[in-house]
C-alpha cells in the first residue's frame, strides 16, 4: 500500500499479513552504541586478538559499520544488498534487496531493523526475517555547495530512542519516523545535505551538516534550539581544491557538553544547552570524520590527513596522548574495556590501550577499513573494502604470526611457483619473516612456551632440521609443533613429496607420498600428481575458501579432519589435520596458491583467513 505524507515525505508500508517476528533482544542496538555516539560497548572477555572467527563475502565494498545485538551480525553493501549473519558462524540468515548502496549502519530495535539506502529510503525490516514492514522516502537530493567536494561515502545512520527513530537526509533535513509505522512525526531544514548521524540525550537532537553547521533540535518537536557554525561555514572549498566546509562525523554527547568535528580541520567542543563554544583543537586542515569516543573524562577522536589518534581531557580538550598511524583514519573509535580500537585506509583495525595509547595489537586486512568496528565480549566484528564482514576472535593470549621464506631454498628449480608474492603478502600483513635456521628456532620456541603461533609457508620445501626425525634426535620438528598445539599453512606440494627439496624431478619414482604422510600423519596412498578440477567444500567456505580451480595430490578424505576442498574424483586436495582438539589443537592447512597462466596467486585472502582461522572452545 501506498500513501503520500504530508512535509515531503513518501511512506510505503508493508503488506497486511506479514510475520512481524519478536525482537531478537529487549535492548536497541546501533551506530557507535548508543544514541549519544559516545563510543562505549561492554569489555570483553579477554583483550588479546586470537585470529578470524570467519569472514562473510558480500558482493561489493562494504562502508557500512556493523551492529550486532548478539546473535545476529547486520550490515549493508555497496552491492544494494542488506545483510543478516549468524554472528558465531558468520553464516547468512536472511538478505534483502535493497536495489541501491547502503552506506550506514542500521538500527535494531523493538523486533525491526532500520536501514538507509542510498537512495533516499529509510526501510523497517523484520529483524527475524528480512520482510519488510515499512519504506519512508525523503526528499530529492540538495546540491553540494561546490559541487566537487567528493568522498560522499556515506548515509545518515538512525538513531532511535523510545518510538522515535531519527535519521538525516541528502534533501538536507534531520526527520523522526514513528518507529512501529514510519510516520513522519516531524521534519527540520539545515542548509546542507545530512550524512552526519543524529545523537540523541536529553530531549534533544544533534546532528551536523554539509553546510558547516552543528545544529540542536528538540526531540519532541523538531524546533531548532540552536546552530553552531564551524570555521567550515564561512570557507568557500573551490578556493582550496577540496571540501573545507562539511560536517559529516556524527555529534556524540556526554554530560552536557556536544562534542563534532568537520572537514574545516577542527574538532569542537560545545555546551549542548546553548551551542556556545567551549573549546577546540586544530588539526590543521585534517578531516574529522567519525565521532569522537567518549569516556571516563576523556575525549577519544581520529583524523583523516593527520593520521592520529589523540585522547583529550573532556573538560578543557588538553591532550592525554596521541598515537600516529601510516594511514588515515575515517571512522569513529569503539572503546571496550581498556581498549580503543580505531581502523584505517591502510587496513588495519587497531588496538590501543585506552590509558596509554600504546599499540596493544592490530589485525591486518587486504583493503581499506574505512568503518567502525562493533566489539562484543569475545568478537570484534569489522568490514573491509574487499567486500567481506570479519568476526575476530579476542583471546587471552594472541596469535603470533610468522611467514617461512627462504632464499636458498627459493633458487630451487622446483620452488613453488607465487613464493614470493606469497611472502611479500604476509610480510605487509605483519607476519615476522622467517629464513630456515629462523623457522627451526621459531618452531623450537613455541614447543617449548606453547604460545598460540601459525606459519604460512611461502616455500614448499623445508630445511632438514625441522624434517629430520635424526636432526630432531625424535620426532621432526614440525610434528612435534603441530603437536604442541602450532599451526601450518601449507602453498603447494605436500612436504618431502618429491624429496630433497633442492632437486629437480627427473623421474616418476622420485615421488614417494610416503614421506609426508610419515612427517604429518596423513594417508597419501592414493594420492595422485595430476591436476584435477577442484571446488571448495561447506566446510571450506567456512574457512574462507572461495576460490576454484585445479587440484593435486587428492587424497582420501576420511584421512583428514576437514576438507575444504574436493576434486572431480571426491579427494580431498585442500584440507585440515587436527593434532589435538578444541581450540588449542595444532593444525596443518593444506591450501595450494591458485595461479592463473602467467599471473600472481589469486586466493591470498583466503590463504590469509584459512591461516588465522580461529576454533571456538
């Protein structure tokens, strides 16, 4: 059914005798935590990261932060798709076909989902289901003041509070829908798109603007209360070659003060009575584009072309500390426990200690982060411009990672074909790069401490010392690490396949899959050199394997733990072996590098995923 409304506005409600399903939860979950954008979730049970729980594909860039109410994972794509995932598996409940980008995070309350398109619609979804129950449109979108301002990523993301949800419009007004209906309760101008999202405290709304200003608006009524010009207001951006005049981070609110900071390089903070300024920092001509974090006192805010992070005193913005990034940083901080964890264009999410700002981790990912991450009490989930949606583990101890790699052995006439893009891969990821003597030393170690670890192994063959059951005065080395709880992630053929690893196949009988059974357990009887077509298995794309192609070596899966991949034949050609079980079993990942004729490995990021799979106790 379709209806006109009054102030400019287009509601579409759902059709009679849809399931509208209960809520998955009594609280209301969204963007930065709350409708004050404060920036605080709930510690979590542990503040060391201990690699990815799983990671879901969408079909485009995903700029969209996610917001979890527990069990379910919610997020849009640039792919016109909204997203509903089993927040332990990362398997997908139920999508729906927006027709159009979406570029803010949804609200979840009172058993529905509020979205932004990109196209000017706000759509209540059932949270159960994905039906929807209504559809407002707002107005056509305003011209930019310049008109090449650019980087206009995102959307107004809804805030909701009681039965009023508030969200921004590119038409240039802040609206309140009635939650249950989408009835327009009432609508207010600003001069300027909105793609700030609104906060809400105390009986009124704040929102910021592409023309410079932060306005306040009463909640109840929509009347304005006060606007508070930035510097941006009075720039003329064509005079600089770049947006020096919007508000596009979202206000965040606390103890009576409204905290904003705009594309004019300041961030502000402002009596949230009066609009009066309190006091500011310059950060030159940086863009602030996420809300600040806002805790105990202190005041946690990012910045783009400055590529820092600093913590403020709340009450006069004197600085606490900072930590500087290789990149810029975008989205708002997400404070839990003693952590602040920020993300930035270099693809990193990052780890602070809150009180210190010293770097207690950070996860690397193949593309930019430009949203903010959604922690809970033993994930962190975070997007990526590859188009994926990450849960990452937190643990008590972290995953070392480390990269084998050697030179000698890589002059070998029969060295993996890719070992080098492989090692460049992990090494910018931040894995430690180890030759062979530093391999057997780092392997030695982790018997010994135990500590959680993985190898990707970039070269298929390794030095003696971690295959010689003589050298080891035992077992090899790399079994008793594999049983000592360590990981390995395997590129090519099996270890010890083809023998001395620094010969040529000159002959058929030089293949003895004997070997590395022996070394790793495993049945190789049947296995076989041809390559055979190969797709990924349920388990693989649990994994992160996405990637087909061509496969040797297959052998008989009931051998193995899990098999990720299977050729035309039923073998198993990628797989798993458990040395152990539960979370701190070692493992030895079998993931040959997909090659393309004359190109570079295809399926880095799955190798990547596969490696720092993580196993829930």
């Amino acid at each position: 059914m379709r209806a006109s409304v009054s102030m400019g506005i287009v509601l579409c409600l759902a059709a009679s005798g849809l399931a509208c399903g209960p809520a998955r939860s009594a609280g209301v979950f969204q963007c930065d935590g709350g409708p004050a954008h404060e920036g605080v979730f709930p510690p979590g049970s542990a503040d060391s990261l201990g690699g990815i729980a799983w990671r879901f594909a969408t079909g485009g860039i995903v700029r969209a932060s996610p917001v979890s109410d527990g069990a379910t994972v919610y997020r849009g794509s640039s792919d016109g798709t909204f997203y509903a995932l089993d927040a332990r598996t990362g398997k997908e409940r139920w999508h729906f076909d927006a027709g159009s980008s979406i570029g803010d995070a949804p609200a979840v309350a009172a058993g529905s989902v509020i979205v932004g398109v990109r196209d000017g619609r706000i759509v209540a979804l059932d949270a159960a289901t994905g039906r929807p129950r209504w559809t407002a449109r707002t107005g056509p979108e305003r011209a930019m003041p310049w008109g090449h301002e650019g980087f206009d990523f995102w959307t107004s993301s809804p805030a909701v509070v009681g039965d009023a949800v508030y969200v921004g419009s590119g038409d240039g007004k802040l609206y309140a829908l009635d939650l249950a209906s989408g009835r327009v309760r009432w609508q207010a101008g600003t001069d300027g798109r909105v793609r700030s999202s609104p906060a809400v405290d105390g009986g009124s709304v704040y929102v910021g603007s592409c023309d410079g200003s932060v306005y306040a608006f009463a909640a109840a009524s929509g009347k304005r209360r006060w606007r508070f010009d930035t510097d941006g207001r009075g720039f003329d951006s064509a005079k600089f070659g770049y947006d020096r005049k919007s508000v596009y981070a979202p206000p965040a609110v606390a103890h009576g003060r409204v905290f904003a900071g705009g594309r004019d390089g300041k961030f502000y903070a402002l009596d949230a009575a009066t609009g009066h300024e309190l006091w500011r920092t310059d950060f030159g001509t940086s863009w602030v584009m996420g809300a600040a974090g806002l805790r105990g006192g202190r005041v946690f805010v990012s910045t783009s072309d400055g590529r820092q992070v600093r913590c403020l005193d709340e009450a006069d913005g004197k600085e606490a500390w900072r930590f500087e990034t290789a990149s810029a940083l975008w989205a708002s901080p997400a404070l839990s426990g003693n952590l602040a964890l920020v993300t930035d264009w270099g693809g990193d999410v990052i780890a602070l200690d809150a009180r210190t700002g010293k770097e207690a981790w950070r996860q690397w990912l193949p593309r930019p982060v430009l949203t903010a991450v959604w922690p809970e009490r033993d994930r962190i989930y975070a997007a990526c411009d590859d188009g994926g949606v990450y849960a990452l583990a937190r643990t008590t101890r972290g995953l070392l990672r480390a990269v084998y790699w050697d030179s000698t052995l890589a002059r070998s006439p029969k060295a993996l074909q890719g070992n080098t893009d492989a090692r460049d891969y992990f090494q910018r990821l931040g894995y430690r790069a180890l030759d062979g003597a530093g391999l057997a030393a780092f392997l030695t170690a982790r018997v010994s401490d135990a500590a959680p670890s993985v190898v990707v192994c970039a070269l298929d063959g390794l030095p003696a010392a971690v295959t010689d059951s003589a050298a080891a005065g035992g077992a090899p080395l790399l079994r008793r690490y594999l049983e000592a709880g360590g990981r390995v992630t395997w590129l090519g053929d099996p270890p010890l396949v083809t023998g001395d690893p620094m010969k040529e196949v000159a002959s058929l009988d030089q293949i003895d899959g004997r070997r590395p059974g022996v070394l790793l357990g495993v049945d190789f009887a049947r296995a076989n050199y041809d390559p055979q077509p190969a797709y990924p298995t349920a388990d693989g794309r649990a994994w992160g394997v996405h990637s087909g192609g061509t496969g040797r070596w297959g052998i008989d899966p009931g051998s193995v733990t899990a098999v990720l991949a299977k050729d035309e034949n039923g073998n198993a050609v990628s797989w798993v072996r458990a040395y152990g079980t539960g979370a701190g079993a070692g493992r030895f990942v079998l993931m040959p590098l997909v090659i393309p004729p004359g190109g570079h490995p295809a399926n880095l990021l799955d190798v990547q995923v596969a490696a720092e799979h993580f196993v829930a106790p």
